[in-house]
C-alpha cells in the first residue's frame, strides 16, 4: 500500500489535469484488475462553467474508474473514492516527502485520497480472500472530479447507489482516527446580473449600474447568515473602463445548509433577494448553479453503520471517534440517495489540502483491516 501511494501520489491529478487523471485512471485500472469482476474506465458527464463575461462555456472532466463484483450476491455494497486531488499542474507542491523516519509521508493527495484508495483496494482483495466472499457483491466508482463538486460523476454515483444496503467512502479520516458525522449540503452559484452602459461622466443616470447591484446582493446575502445556513460571497467578476457604467457583473457565492429544511430556506432566499435586487436596480438577473452536495444528517440507517463501524475499530484495538463537520463530499451524494454511508474510512492523515498535507503509514493496514471487518459483518448480518 505504502509503494502505491508514493507512485500516485507522484502523479500530478489535479481535477482540471486531464492527461494527469488520464494516467492516473490508467493505473487504477491496472490495480483493481486484481479484484473478480468488470474494470472500466467510464466518461464524464459534460458541464459547463460560467466565464468572467458571464457566458457558458463547455468543460470536460477525466473518465472515471468503475467495478462491479458479484452483482448477484445476496449483500450489496457501494465504495467511492476520488483520484482527483486540489493541487494544479502548476502547483509547486508536486513530490512525496518521507517523515519520521518514514512513518509519516507528506505529498500531494497522499492522504486525500490516495493512500484511501491503496487500502480499499487491500480490504476488497482480503473479502474476495474470505468462505463468505460469494454472499457479498460490490461496485466500485473511484471518480476525477469530486474536489471540484463531482458534476461529471454524480450521476453514475446516483446509478451505482441503487440498491445497496451500506456505503463505505474512502476520505481521510483526522490525526486520531476520528470519523465524520453529519455535513452540511453545498451549493454554489454563478449570479449573472445584466444593467444597462452609460459614459460615467456625461450620462450615468442613464447606466443600471451591474457591479453595484452584483455587491448590494452580495451584501444582503452575507446579512442572511443563519444558524443552519452559512453563506459565503466568494467573488465578484465585471465592469471595465472607470469613465463606463458596468452593464455586466457575476457574483459567485458557495452556501451551506446544515438540513434539508436550511436548504428549502436558502432557495426561498436566493429568489427572494434576486427579485428584490432586480427591481431596486433596474437589471435582469440570471441564476446558475445549484445545490449539488445536500445535507447528510445521520439518520437511523447511518447511525446503525455507524455503530458497527466504530464497534468493528473497538474490537480490532483502533482508536475512533466521531464528530459533525463543515465539509462535503460524494458521501452527501450518497446519502441523498437513501444509502447509509460512512465516508472518512480512508487513512489517518492531515493538512489536506495545503502542502504539508501528510498520511500516517500504520495507518494504512490499520483501516484496511477495519473496513475488511466491517465488510464481513455486513456479509453476515446485513445492517
């Protein structure tokens, strides 16, 4: 495992690094072909993204890895995890470092999601080992896109969630062991606000200024914050020249609802504000975006997966813990489709997503053994 993630984690796979996921997906490939089933490498649904002239522009993502063992067995199971990772082809956070003597290495997604993906591949060889491997089938979407929203595999995630009794997502888990609990749904949206030119000095009563109006909805939206509904306008793009009214602006904002109800509230805001603006300011407003992370509460189902979990760590000598989080992660996705998941089952690791990112080597045996456990529980007992 360790020997995986230093070679992976040595590829560049950015989530906009096409030929970086084209080569580590080729790799992936190669390692799950190990596994008794079908290996593929599957495309992306298209997206698009809004420009800086708030126009929609077409983008691809990488393909994304697909497994499928066993579909006629009694006990179906779901695993994800990313090959994608935040650090850009230009990123100057590109090598794996040993630390502590080796028992630490610090590297570009080696504990996001990497060293993940090494012992979910080790914990599938060990249930593929055992007499009760022939009641339990699983598929597998490791994706190329899920630090960026997963726009391009949401919809296999949804398609290869139906009908499995349990999900195990393979995000780092903190330092110690702990798991995350319940997360906040994420919605980001690119608000295009349209006005009206004018020359700055000879005629601006006749400019819709789109800059102010992009910053006074900017303005009303921080106001909004709410136990429940964290909101944040994240960036402005627009205007020109300083003699030119702005017809033109996009404000980018991101919003966090804590519960389904939270995020019913944010859409009734976000249209409520939108006229409002509209009206007071004389322009026309587009939105774009939506919630593609919902809010995951742990429900009865996740809390019962949740306690066999943390009983399989109690019964092996691991450490765990538990505890709600602000983050995201396809784990929501899953969740959403009505499949109890526990998505920090990878490695013990930290500083993800900054260049002292690190995983914590024991830790890599450690957790495959746990998920083999967990996996051969459900094997026998269901959930």
């Amino acid at each position: 495992m360790r020997a995986q993630v230093e070679a992976w984690s040595a590829i560049n796979s950015g989530s906009r690094n096409l030929d970086g996921l084209a080569t580590m997906a080729g790799l992936l490939a190669d390692a799950f072909a190990v596994l008794p089933g079908d290996v593929g490498l599957l495309d992306a649904t298209p997206g698009e993204v809004i420009d800086t002239d708030g126009v929609a522009q077409p983008v691809a993502f990488g393909r994304n890895l697909h497994v499928r063992v066993r579909p006629s067995a009694p006990v179906q199971l779901l695993l994800t995890g990313h090959m994608d990772t935040v650090f850009g082809i230009d990123h100057p956070f590109q090598t794996v470092t040993p630390l502590e003597d080796g028992a630490i290495l610090n590297g570009p997604g080696c504990a996001d999601m990497k060293g993940g993906i090494a012992l979910m591949l080790a914990a599938l060889v060990g249930i593929d080992a055992s007499p009760l491997a022939s009641r339990v089938g699983y598929e597998v979407v490791i994706n190329s896109d899920e630090e960026i929203g997963s726009p391009g595999s949401a919809a296999l995630i949804a398609q290869a969630a139906r009908g499995k009794l349990a999900a195990l997502t393979y995000e780092p888990a903190l330092p110690d062991g702990t798991l995350a609990g319940a997360r906040p749904g994420s919605g980001n949206f690119s608000i295009i606000v349209t006005g009206r030119a004018a020359h700055a000095g000879r005629n601006p009563e006749d400019g819709r200024n789109a800059v102010v109006a992009a910053a006074d909805l900017a303005l009303r939206l921080s106001k909004a914050r709410r136990e429940g509904l964290a909101i944040n306008p994240a960036k402005i793009d627009g205007g020109g020249p300083n003699n030119i009214v702005p017809d033109r602006a996009i404000l980018r904002v991101n919003l966090r609802p804590a519960l389904p109800e939270h995020q019913a509230i944010a859409v009734t805001l976000i249209d409520r504000l939108i006229a409002e603006i509209s009206a007071e300011h004389e322009v026309s407003i587009h939105l774009h975006g939506g919630f593609g992370r919902p809010p995951k509460p742990v429900d009865a189902r996740a809390q019962k997966l949740f306690t066999l979990v943390e009983r399989s760590a109690t019964d092996l000598g691991i450490a765990i813990g538990r505890k709600a989080t602000g983050g995201v992660c396809d784990g929501n996705n899953i969740a959403a489709c009505g499949v109890p998941v526990v998505d920090t089952m990878g490695a013990r690791g930290g500083a993800i997503h900054s260049a002292d990112e690190f995983l914590i080597i024991d830790s890599l045996a450690e957790r495959a053994r746990l998920s083999t456990l967990v996996m051969l529980r459900l094997a026998e007992a269901g959930l």
